[in-house]
C-alpha cells in the first residue's frame, strides 16, 4: 500500500473519500497566534460552505482505503476488488502544509478505513493532527472522522485538537446494521457520539468560568446517512434525524443517496440514486432545525413518505388548508416560516418592514419573497392574492406548473430566494 507513489496514492484516497458528503467548515473560529499556519475564519480538493456562505477549500482524504469491514454499501469494504492505499500520518502532514502554503486548501477532511484494529487506526489519525497542531502550528479547520469502536481516551484526544468530528450511522435502523454492516454494532457508532455531546457540553461549560480551559470539537458533531440501501421510510429517517439533534445536539445530519459501488445481494437494484429523496430531506431536515417543524408534523404513520413533488412545506400547507390564508400584516413571525414560499430572512424582513409601513404584492417582492407559492396562502390588507379557490386539485395544478426559472437541487430554493450557492450540504 505504500509502494505506491505518492501522487498515485493521492488519487486513490481522494478518490475514495468522495462517498462522504459530511463535510462541513462551520462553526469554528480558532484563536490565531502569531506564526500559526491556516484559520478556520478565513476566506477561501473540496469546497465547503461557512456558516456565512463563504466558500472554502479542504483537503479531503482517507488515511488509508484497507478495511478490515466487510459493509455492503462501501466502496472500500474488504472483499471489493479495488486499489488500496494509505498514507504514514507524516505523508498526510506534509500534504496538508505544502498544500495549505500553496494557497490550495485552507483546512483538512481525514477519514479512513479500519487498518489492524479500531484503537490503532484512531492512533494513526490523531498522530495526523496531533503533529499539525502542535509542530507544524496548523491553525486551520481541521474535520476527524472517529472511528467505531475506539477507545474512549482516544476519542476525547481527537476532539481536542479537531474542530469537528463526526461518526456516520449510515444507516437508519439496527435491523439494516446488522445486515449491511455485521463488524460494526450500532452501540460501537452511538457510545462514542453520546461521549462527544457529552465532552462538548462540558467544555462549554468550563469555558464559562475560565476561557483558558481547553475546547473539545468547537464545531460539533455531524453524521451521515444512506438513502436508499434499505427500506426504512422517510418518517423513520426523519425521526431518527429530530432525536439525534435533540438528543446529541449534532450540528448536522447529512443525507446521502445509495449509489451502487459493488454488487452485492442484500443490496437494491436501483436505476439510478435517489438524488430528488435526498434532497427532499435536506429540506425537511431544514425544517426541523430552523422553522419549527417536528417530525410528527411532516410525516406520520398514513403519510411515511414525502411527496417527491412538493418540498415539504408546501406539502404540509397543501394538508393544512384550514390554517390558511394568513394576513401578512398581522402574522406572528413563527406563523410567516410555515408559509410556503416565505424563508427565514423574507420573515424578518416582513416583520422589520411593516412596523413601519403596509406592505402590499410590491414590497413582498422586495423583501424576497417567493410569491409563485406564497400568494396561494396569503393576504394582504385583507386581499387574498391567489385568485382561486384555497381547495385541493386546483391549488396542487397550480403549484406544480412549471417555472421560467431552470430547476435546480439547492436545499433552500423552494424556500426564499437566496444567492447562488452550488452546494448546501454544508452550513449556511
């Protein structure tokens, strides 16, 4: 595996880590001192997004593509027949570095495969960051991938010098687990996120009486699920997903459709990735965290599975007719984000405004909002402004008529208009 030149190596383990998608710069500001290398704050082979919009750049790769899992879903699971590769933890220090004074990459995503063991592998990672942190002075955003099963002294190593980390579950239930992944126990995924929240939280609390006391994964937690490989229905996905954020306070969920990497017999023949499910959840996982939405609300034991044809807002105001229309000018601000059409930032602008004016259609453009679906479930001075009947079948005809506008996958279009952001599966 180290034969290999080092280019050739790079390939390879770049290669392999594209399957990942949770990977995310936010919520991290480092304290720059002087003569440190990189900043999380500062603005920018993979491209990210800050919880300002900013794009960034990061190096992300795998330590090493040998396994000693057998998963069905993964690429580099250890009966595919695939190259494999790895890196000395010095290798990918360099890489970094060289890279980073390049101005190619401002921050680093390490994951790996499961080499010898659990607890040897998540030696080999914290060695990575352990040398950049403390020799190389590598002040960047740094985004560990833990390993299931390790030890627990040496998670709490890694988070100490990782702004994030993240452990997938990659799949919804224990049944699924147990079927696809028979090395990996559920209990081995859940402990040590349990143990992140929990050194998360009490590093939030030290900080709050001596702000010298050390940080522990100051940008979260994030995790991964398949879509696709197993049967679980969208309400099981989502309700997993609200108790993960209730319970662990992950700063995100990342959803990601099964794509066929090795074939396999517990695995389904799909004609191709389930691209519009995946983000069909992104967007109801976006109402889970910013627009007041539960789980019970989007989807429910009659209703397993979200509309493909509306994003979920407009599908819960479709079965809530009675709830509408809304006065604009009088609406509290909670009641604005179930409207479709109307965002987070519309919201804010709509109450902002009319505190000192009426708004009308005029402004509501103005100020963002999508009016193509809002109007169907507003007035406006007592204005109703869709020009039909708020009933079911018209309603539906009319929502689902095609725009001027080109569609596209952005997780926050079929919300508010927002500026051109070609990837949002990081934070915004």
């Amino acid at each position: 595996m180290f034969s290999l030149p080092l280019e050739q190596r790079l390939e390879i383990l770049a290669d392999s880590a594209k399957y990942d998608v949770s990977c995310s710069s936010s919520g991290s500001n480092r304290a720059g001192k002087a003569g440190m290398l990189g900043s999380t704050a500062a603005s920018g082979i993979c491209h990210t997004w800050t919880a300002d919009g900013r794009c960034i750049s990061l190096l992300k790769i795998l330590l090493t593509n040998a396994c000693i899992y057998d998963c069905a879903y993964c690429l580099n699971r250890r009966s595919n027949d695939i190259p494999r590769a790895a890196f000395t933890p010095d290798e990918v220090v360099e890489l970094t570095v060289n890279f980073y004074r390049r101005n190619y990459i401002e921050g680093l995503f390490l994951s790996t495969g499961v080499l010898r063991s659990a607890d040897y592998t998540m030696e080999q990672v914290i060695a990575v960051v352990r040398r950049l942190r403390e020799v190389e002075g590598f002040n960047g955003y740094i985004h560990l991938k833990l390993v299931p099963g390790a030890d627990p002294l040496l998670i709490a190593q890694a988070g100490r010098y990782a702004d994030r980390v993240s452990i997938n579950i990659e799949l919804p239930s224990r049944q699924s687990l147990a079927l696809l992944a028979p090395d990996k126990p559920r209990e081995a995924v859940i402990r040590p996120m349990q143990q992140v929240s929990g050194l998360i939280v009490e590093s939030k609390e030290n900080r709050k009486t001596s702000r010298k006391a050390p940080r522990f994964a100051p940008a979260g937690q994030s995790t991964q699920l398949i879509v696709g490989a197993t049967p679980e229905s969208d309400r099981e996905i989502i309700t997993l997903t609200e108790g993960l954020y209730q319970r662990l306070e992950l700063k995100r969920v990342y959803y990601s459709a099964f794509v066929p990497v090795s074939s396999d017999n517990r695995l389904p023949m799909l004609p191709t990735p389930p691209l519009l499910r995946e983000h069909r959840l992104y967007q109801a996982d976006w109402l889970l965290r910013f627009y007041g939405f539960s789980a019970h609300e989007l989807l429910d034991e009659h209703r397993p599975n979200l509309d493909m044809r509306f994003d979920p807002k407009s599908d819960w105001a479709l079965r809530h007719l009675e709830l509408f229309p809304v006065e604009v000018n009088r609406a509290e601000y909670e009641v604005l984000l179930r409207v479709p059409g109307i965002g987070m930032r519309s919201a804010q602008r709509i109450v902002q405004a009319r505190r000192g004016t009426r708004l009308g259609e005029v402004e509501l453009k103005k100020l963002g909002v999508v009016l193509k679906r809002a109007r169907y479930f507003l007035t406006v001075g007592g204005r109703y402004l869709g020009g039909i009947k708020l009933d079911g079948p018209r309603l539906v005809e009319r929502l689902l008529a095609p725009t001027r506008r080109p569609a596209r996958l952005d997780q926050l279009e079929l919300f508010e208009s927002v500026p051109d952001v070609s990837s949002l599966t990081g934070e915004l």
